[in-house]
C-alpha cells in the first residue's frame, strides 16, 4: 500500500532495556528538542513513544530516537549539546552520528570522567593520530583540537609510548616578541598557553603536573625555543599553527625526531599575522598534502563542543566573511 506523503502519520517507537529518564532528558527535555526542530508531535506513555507528522518528518525522529537508543546502549550519556549535533546530523545526511563516534576512551580524568571523541570528526581526528606519525588538526574555536591533542599526549605517556610531552605555539600573536613582558621566560610564556594548563589540570592532579613540570618529562615552551632542537620520543604539540610563518613551520616540523609523534593545531579564520597569506599553517597543506604519514584532519562547526550556539555564531561569521570577499 502506499503511503500519502502529504498526509499525517502516527507510527510507535518501543523504549526497550533504556532507562526512560536518560533517554527522555529531565522533564523531557530532549523529545521537546526534537519536537522544535521536526514538525511532528511526540507523546511519550510508558514504553512507548508516539509520533505524528508528515511521513518524511516521523521517519527522521525515527532514526534520530534510534540513535539516541544506540548511544545509550554505547555507555555513552545523552547531552543537550550531543541532541543538538544528532538532529543536525539526521536533518543533513539522514543518520545519526552513535555509530561512526569511536566509544573507545583515550583516559580518565582528575575528576574520574572518561575523555573521549563527541563527534564524528573528533573520532575522525583520534584515528589519525592513531595512525599517522605527523597530523595537522584544522578547524574552528571549540571543536576539541587542543583539549584532545592534550588528552592523546598524556595517553601516550602514560602508557610509555613516549618519554616526554612538548607542548609549544607563538608566544605572541603575530611574532615572538617576549621581552616587554615582566617576569623570567615561564612568565611570560603561560598566559599564551592557558589552554594547554587547563587541559593538562583536566587529565592530571597538579601535583603530579608540577613534578613532571620540575623533571621536564612535560615542557611548555614558546615556538622560539625550538630551533636548534631535535625531539626524540616525545609527543610533541604545536597549538595556533595559524599564526606561525612558514619559515616558523618548517622549522618546527624538522625537530620532530624517532619514535616521536607530533600534532599541529589551528583555526586559519583566526589568523593574526599582519599578512595572513604569510600563515605557515595555510602554505604547509599544498607543500605536504601528498606524504604519507602525515595527515590533515579538518573540523567544522559540527565538532563544536561548547554551546550549541557557538554552531550559529561560527556560521554567521563565514557567512559575514564570504559576503565581504564577494563585495
């Protein structure tokens, strides 16, 4: 028989093993998410969820509530933000994203939550560095580039993959100009790296980090203090890449030594420099596209992992942005 696309269906989906109040959010919160971005209603009574709309529309919660089901079942935990990033998901490509999120955990934190991948494109980043010596995550603010570059550095160290962490990046937006700040070299450097410590005291209790600080088994250092340098198994991290020259770039790629990771981050819509066609992050992407062992992750505004507003905001500049090249 077929079926009127343009006529109103009511079809079931059964709660089965799931905790409802997990599934459900508090006070529903999370079927009245949905219900705000399908036109369909949703009544939910004991194990059983009811959904009208459009037949195309009630597919789609369908699909979504199974991914929710999935995600659950992961031991995984149901958030407004992972709702957000699912219905987007299933509004633009039709599938939710449970499936392709890898569930396996990089580690546990200080507060003993597990760290791992939230979106495709995160998972996506995680098996690159998995398997590539050299990776080069690129992408907007809050998509994890440097939270996770942290968390896959202190995983490798705990498991003695590596003997060290060098955590690095340009120490002043658009240059290395470190002197008119007070205080000796640390000083200077750590309000560049804020972000760096605030993973770091994330993953690790702060005195195990200012021990590993004191025997240098983890370094944070201005790019400056690279040259001359060769990095021998260690994991190696330089964050905003896209205010590095290209001279600074291929300096920084040439101290990688043996058995050594490194992973190069950077958002190049945020670039500094006073001419940005400079951005040694923007040139390195045609020089070393085709060598193996290293690999380009790119991320958007769907692995954004802060607010789900921040989506918006991130759209609505590259829409300003693209206005403009056009004007």
């Amino acid at each position: 028989m077929s079926v009127n696309l343009n006529e109103k269906q009511t079809r079931n989906f059964v709660v089965e093993g799931i905790d409802q109040r997990l599934l459900f959010g508090q006070n529903d919160i999370f079927l009245r998410l949905v219900e705000a971005h399908f036109p369909v209603k949703i009544v939910a009574r004991g194990d059983k969820i009811s959904i009208e709309g459009l037949p195309r529309d009630v597919d789609r919660v369908l699909r979504l509530l199974t991914d929710f089901v999935t995600r659950l079942k992961q031991g995984d935990y149901l958030s407004e933000q992972y709702v957000h990033y699912a219905i987007s998901m299933v509004k633009e490509n039709g599938y939710g994203p449970a499936e392709y999120i890898s569930t396996e955990q990089l580690l546990t934190n200080s507060l003993k939550k597990v760290i791992k991948p939230k979106t495709i494109g995160q998972s996506k980043y995680v098996e690159a560095v998995e398997k590539n010596d050299i990776v080069f995550s690129i992408g907007p603010a809050g998509t994890g580039k440097t939270y996770l570059a942290v968390a896959m550095a202190v995983a490798e160290l705990k498991a003695k993959r590596v003997n060290r962490i060098v955590f690095t990046r340009p120490a002043v937006e658009a240059g290395e100009s470190l002197g008119f700040l007070p205080g000796d070299i640390r000083a200077k450097v750590d309000p560049y790296l804020r972000p760096v410590y605030d993973a770091l005291y994330d993953m690790l209790q702060p005195d195990k980090i200012r021990k590993l600080l004191e025997l240098g088994v983890i370094e944070i250092a201005p790019l400056a203090f690279m040259r001359g340098r060769t990095l021998n198994e260690a994991f190696v991290v330089l964050d905003e890449a896209q205010n590095t020259t290209s001279p600074q770039m291929k300096m920084f790629l040439t101290r990688i030594g043996e058995e050594s990771k490194a992973i190069i981050t950077g958002d190049i819509t945020q670039i500094d420099l006073d001419d940005r066609r400079k951005s040694g992050l923007v040139k390195v992407q045609k020089i070393l596209a085709d060598i193996e062992g290293i690999r380009f992750v790119y991320l958007t505004e769907k692995d954004v992992i802060r607010h789900h507003l921040v989506q918006n905001i991130i759209k609505a500049y590259e829409k300003y942005e693209r206005s403009r090249r056009k004007d």
